[in-house]
C-alpha cells in the first residue's frame, strides 16, 4: 500500500449495500423538501427515486416517499439523521423485500402506431392493471401501476411496439393489513 | 384591543422575554428598522463588531464560556453570508446561536434585488434548523421556537430571516409558551436498565478507561460535577478529547490529558488497550479514533450522548445510552453507592496493574520539548502563561494550528468553560473575535486569545471592538511566522516541500496595536517572557503580545495519518534514544 499522505484516514473495508424506501412525515411548509434532499446530497446519501404529496390538508402533513440504498450503518444514519429535522415528525424505512410493504410506482406510456402494435402493447401491460387515458387512430396514452424493475422491463419491452415517451412516478409505499406505522 | 407591535418592536420583546443581554451584530440597510428599535430598550447591550464573521465567533465564545445562548444580527446578502463561517463552525462544536439576519422585502424575494442572497438556502446545511418570517403574525413564534431549537438537545446554531417589510408590519405580540413542543426532538429517557448494565461493566472492567467530551460541558457545570464524582467513584483514568478539556481537572493524577491526534502517550495507548470504553459526550471524531479498524479492538464500548445519531456513526458501541450527560452520570453515580452499600469493596483493586502500566506510558513523558535558552519554545511559552495566569480564573481562547494543539497539551483547565477552541471546523481566525465574546460575558475576568500570527492575521479587525468597548483581552500570538501545522505536515508527509505556508511581509504587530489603539509587547528572549507576561497581565486594557518563538518546532507527540493510536511518533528526546528506522524516518 502506497504511503498516505492524507491527514484523514484511510477508507475501510465496506459492506453491501441494500436498497430501502424510507416513508417521512413532514409538516408542509416552504423549503421542507429541500431540508430533506440536502440532508441526502449533503451528507452523501443516494436517492433512487423521490415521491412526495400533503396527505393530510388539516394537520398540513405530507409524506415523502424516498427510496435509496446503503449499508444497514447508512441506513441508521439516514433514519436518525431525517429524526432530527424540526419539520419531521416520524420516519419509517423498509428493506425493498419486505413482504408486509406494498411498493407501487405509477407510469405513463405513449406509444405511436398502428391500432394492432397498440393493441399488442395493452396486451403486454396486462398484468400492471393498464388503462388507457387518451386515444387517437394513430396513438395511446397507456397508465400502468407497477414495481421499478417492472417498470423498467415494459419500457424496453414496448420500444418495439412504438413506445415513444414514458413518465413515471417514484414509488409509494403502504403497509399491509390493518395496522398503520407509528 | 391589543396593542400592535412593528415586526422591529417583537423582535425586541422576544430578546426580551429570552432573556437576552447583548447582541453582536453590524447593521445594514435591511436590518436598519431592527437597529432604529434598539435604543428603546436599554437592557440589550448591542456590540458593534468590524466583521460578520467576527459577531458570529463573538457569540460563540459568549456562548461557551456563559453557557447561554449567543445571538446575531446581520444584515441581508454580504451580512449573511460573511457570518457562514461562524455558523458552521458552531454547528460543527455544538453551540447555541441564533443569528438574525435582514433580508429585502418580501415583494422584492427573488428578483435578484440589491444585497439580496437566499439566506435561509445558503445556511440550510449549517444550522439546526432555519426560518424565513414572511408574515408578521409568525414572527414572534419563530422567534421563541429559534431560542427553543438552538438550546435543546444537542444545541446548535438557528437563523431567522425577517424581511424589511415584515420588520415595518404591525401585529400582536405573543409570549413564549411555557412548555415547550419538543417534537420528539428531546432525547432524555433513558432506563435504569440500561444503568444497571453499565454499572455491571464497570465493575467486571480490568482495564477502563473514560473518555469525554464537549457534551459534558454542553450538559452545564452539574455534569462537570458529576463527572468529577464518577471519576472519583470508580478510580478509573480519565481521557478528554480537546473540546472536553476543563471538564475534569487538567493537573488531577486521574487525568491522563488530552487524546487524539496530538494526545498524550498514556491517553493514547489506553484507549487502544483498554477492555471498556466509556466515552462520555464525544463523537468518535477522526482526529480522536485514528484508523477506524484498528480503534481499540479489544474493549467493550458505551456511548452516552444526547444526539441519538451519535450512535453507531462511525464506532459501533456495545451499550449506548441516549440522554442529557448531567442526568445519566448522576443516575451512575447514585447506583453505584446504592451498589456500595451492599458489599464495601470496590473494584479498584482490579485495576491497579492497569494503573502501573498507564503509569510506565506516563513516565515516557510525551509532552516533553528540548528547551533553549536562546529562542523561546512555543509550549515553554505556553508553560510559563499557564504558570503566571493559574491563579487567576482564566479564560482561554485559541485560532486553529499548532498554538492551538500546544495551549491544549500544556495549559491545564480546572473548570468547564474557560477554553474556548474552534474543533470540528477548526476555524482559523476563531480566538479573537471569541475572546471578545468571552470578556463581555465576563468582563471582570482575564481573556486571553493564545493564537498564531497567520491565525490572527484574519479577523485582527475586530482589535478594534475590543478598544471600543474597552475590552481588556490579551492576545498572545506565538509568532513563528509559519503556518506552522501546514509546514509540519508538509516537512513530515510532502518532503520539507513548504509550498506557501511561509508568511513573508508580516505586520510589525507592535505597530498594529499602537494603531489600534491598544498595547503592544514583544518577546523574542526566554529569559525576558515572565516579566513581559506579568506586565501583559497588569495591563488594564487589551494587548497584542507578540511572541517570536522558535519557528522550526514541531507539535509533537502525534498519530501519523491512518495509524492506530499505539503507533504514535513522540517529540524529538524520544526520537534520539529510540533510532527511528526506516519509514518512520521519514516522518521525523
């Protein structure tokens, strides 16, 4: 090993990262988003992909759903790190295998061709309960609601097909069952 | 109905009702309705500083030595962004400051207006939390929950940002509320069990040792008290990290000085073969754990800290105990008498070889320097300023580099709050404008700044609010006219390549304090320091004492870079009798 010259130390052995959707209760107000994306850019965090919306209009709270990856010592970090902002009030995370976490990303297909290519796109969405929102002879806006990989798979799957423009969401995520996290 | 208050008048009520003093702050056109407001109320004491940077160091060393909040005013865009720095550095040491910062009219936000600058998006990253006040009817809540964010839990700095117009808007004003909305912010509530635990480990523990930090001083002068009880319970060695120091006495036999980078032999050492390690409100910083691997491979930890994300950061611990330094230590303590009562030994008597062997580390006597009689040794000098101010309660100030590490190894603090150091940002610049914070919390007291002449050199402006205010500090420059921690690493890493880390054209600085306005001494002979000191401590007014030390001196012993803490490299006495071969060689 080359001797250092670095007054810091040496980057050790790392572990493996996961990939994880954690779920953030903020209050709603002017600059929140930012506080949370510049604790993941500033502290060197990944994100993957980024939903957020108010969920609640009377108590003024959104929810952010961001899904990144990290070695389980990044991912306690990420949890206290996001518990300390003022504006947050709790934070949830989920390992993307979690079978008791439904993930759910929404995207939109545009596809340009003839009615039987359109036809055999709908029919390769089947299983992503598609629906169509716009039609015209020569074109489709396809909706479809999915996992990420999935997702990915249709986007190269109906490029053949004369998909032209995709639009997709981050993904959501809601726990199974009747209980609610706290 | 209720009296209407100007945004400027709330402002004030809210100082007011946080029980706020004095001020540091600069004025500018976006403030000026605050400052137009501030001769109507006489117990807020506004000092006029020559530099934001300045006001915002000046809070800070207010701040640490008073133990209360330190607060800012600035002014919009230049105001703002000068006093960055000084936010930074206080978010990185943990210190409670709310700054106040002017900002155009709300109708003018984001049109690229004179002095305008996204204050709130600039300082995001380096505060506790910020506020940009649009409506007059938020102002006074922000203000009392500024105070609430910037105090509680791990403190930290906060910035409200009021619009001029806002600062012309009339409304009600409103009282801080009594209980305070923590927002499960607080972290206070921690289990006996988790006591219980901790007292177990300490009496199976055969090689213990402590190591705090600047939480304890944070925790208020209780904690100190009840870590010197802890101390005194268990006889276990004690280790603080630099801005812990003070906490514990520095010239107790318990005490085995600083660790770290440049710590002592014996602190060093025991903290790598120790077999429990308790840190007390310190954060396994890079410049205490060395290479992270190899951090004291064999103890059982415990982490007692107030900021849950404390935990685990960087040093995966055994026991972790989240909560306020002054009441988790009293808790140990009164279990451990309780404990007591039940069998009478304690088990001081398990770790009386583990004293032997600190005492054969301590014998190497690390600290030492080869003295002269014809240059003055910057830790000589620092030695003698310790000798001729110890009866005195002093307070300690410092800039960044290896004056820094020096009034840290050879100046021994007795009490929490008299030193005053810029650690985690390590600001050069810091020790002036914090000592003139630190003499106006404290004015009957002595403030000395030991700095360096290239440290000094960037913020010496604000000499001139140490003369207005007639603020008698004592800036005590070890003038080696190098920047000496960047010439040592670069001699010890970069092949004595001193790549502009020499200062030509240096102010004659006994010039610089007759124009200044303040007294000017200067040493260059070690027979002459004492009584130059002694004259530097009579004087009834602030001093520039310009100390030319020997320049090629060395901060020593430290931890070269990316080595366990049993691998240090020791002063030069050591260096002779030991023959370094090899690839230490280099480093010598």
């Amino acid at each position: 090993m080359p001797k250092s010259k670095s007054a810091y130390s040496i980057p050790t052995k790392k572990q493996k990262p996961d990939t994880y959707i954690f779920v953030v209760w903020v209050d709603n107000e002017a600059g929140v988003l930012a506080r949370v994306v510049g604790l993941f850019s500033g502290r060197g965090y990944n994100i993957e992909s980024l939903a957020v919306a108010e969920v609640d209009a009377v108590k003024n709270i959104s929810r952010i759903t961001i899904v990144t990856t990290g070695t389980p010592q990044v991912i306690d970090q990420i949890r206290l790190q996001l518990t300390k902002l003022v504006p947050v009030h709790k934070v949830a995370e989920f390992k993307r295998e979690d079978k008791g976490v439904i993930f759910k990303e929404m995207a939109l297909f545009k596809v340009v061709g003839k009615r039987n290519k359109i036809e055999k796109c709908l029919n390769a969405c089947k299983k992503f309960n598609p629906v169509i929102l716009d039609e015209t002879k020569t074109s489709a806006v396809i909706q479809i609601t999915a996992l990420r990989r999935e997702i990915d798979k249709m986007n190269k799957k109906l490029k053949p097909l004369g998909l032209i423009s995709t639009s997709r969401t981050g993904a959501v995520a809601m726990t199974r069952g009747a209980k609610i996290f706290n | 109905m209720p009296k209407l208050f100007t945004g400027a008048e709330i402002v004030f009520k809210c100082l007011e009702d946080q029980k706020v003093e004095h001020i540091f702050g600069y004025p500018g056109g976006a403030v000026l309705p605050i400052y137009d407001e501030l001769k109507n109320h006489p117990s807020i004491k506004h000092i006029l500083v020559r530099h934001e940077q300045g006001a915002g160091h000046a809070a800070e060393g207010y701040a640490r030595s008073s133990g209360k909040p330190g607060v800012i005013l600035v002014t919009s865009g230049p105001g703002a962004t000068n006093v960055v720095t000084a936010l930074t550095d206080a978010y990185m040491d943990s210190v409670p400051l709310v700054c106040i910062s002017g900002q155009v009219p709300t109708h003018l936000i984001g049109t690229d207006a004179f002095q305008e600058c996204d204050t709130t998006g600039i300082t995001r990253p380096c505060t506790k939390h910020n506020w940009l006040v649009k409506d007059i009817n938020d102002l006074s809540k922000v203000m009392h929950e500024a105070f609430t964010v910037a105090t509680t839990g791990r403190p930290g700095p906060v910035l409200v940002d009021i619009p001029k117009d806002v600062q012309f808007a009339k409304t009600k004003y409103k009282k801080p509320n009594k209980e305070k909305k923590l927002n499960g912010k607080s972290h206070n509530k921690f289990s006996q069990d988790q006591i219980d635990e901790l007292v177990k480990l300490l009496s199976k523990a055969k090689k213990p040792i402590i190591y705090s930090g600047g939480g304890v001083i944070n925790s208020g002068p209780k904690a100190s008290q009840a870590l010197r009880e802890f101390v005194d319970l268990t006889g276990f060695p004690i280790t603080s990290t630099l801005q812990g120091l003070g906490a514990y006495p520095g010239d107790d036999s318990q005490f085995l000085g600083m660790l770290g980078m440049h710590g002592t032999y014996e602190a060093n050492n025991a903290m790598h073969d120790c077999d429990l390690l308790i840190n007390i409100g310190a954060r396994f910083d890079d410049r205490i754990t060395g290479k992270i691997d190899e951090f004291s491979p064999n103890s059982k930890k415990v982490h007692i800290d107030i900021d849950p994300s404390s935990i685990n950061k960087i040093i995966k611990v055994d026991l972790a105990i989240v909560g306020d330094v002054s009441s988790v230590i009293s808790k140990i303590n009164k279990t451990i008498i309780k404990n007591k009562n039940g069998h009478s030994k304690s088990n001081k008597s398990n770790i009386a070889k583990w004293w032997e062997k600190i005492e054969k580390w301590r014998g190497k006597n690390s600290l030492n320097f080869v003295n002269s009689d014809e240059s003055i040794k910057p830790q000589y000098a620092v030695q003698r300023l310790y000798e001729l101010t110890k009866n005195k309660d002093t307070y300690v100030t410092t800039e960044v580099g290896q004056h820094q590490m020096w009034a840290a190894q050879h100046y021994k603090f007795n009490k929490p709050n008299r030193w005053m150091t810029s650690g985690g940002l390590g600001t050069m610049g810091y020790g002036l404008p914090a000592a003139v914070g630190v003499q106006i919390a404290h004015p009957e007291k002595l403030v000395i700044d030991i700095a360096g002449e290239a440290s000094v050199l960037m913020t010496m402006q604000e000499m001139s609010t140490a003369v207005q205010y007639n603020l008698p500090v004592k800036i005590f420059i070890l003038n080696n006219q190098y920047m000496g921690m960047v010439r040592q690493w670069q001699e010890l890493l970069h092949e004595k390549n001193y790549s502009e880390s020499y200062s030509e054209a240096l102010p004659n600085f006994m010039k610089m304090a007759e124009a200044y306005g303040c007294k000017g001494i200067k040493a260059d002979n070690p027979s002459d320091l004492d009584y130059k000191i002694q004259e530097m401590i009579d004087y009834d007014g602030p001093v520039i004492f310009d100390c030319h030390v020997d320049p090629n001196e060395n901060c020593f012993p430290m931890i070269p870079s990316g080595k366990p803490h049993n691998q240090m490299i020791l002063g030069p006495n050591d260096q002779e009798e030991n023959k370094i071969k090899g690839k230490g060689k280099a480093l010598v």
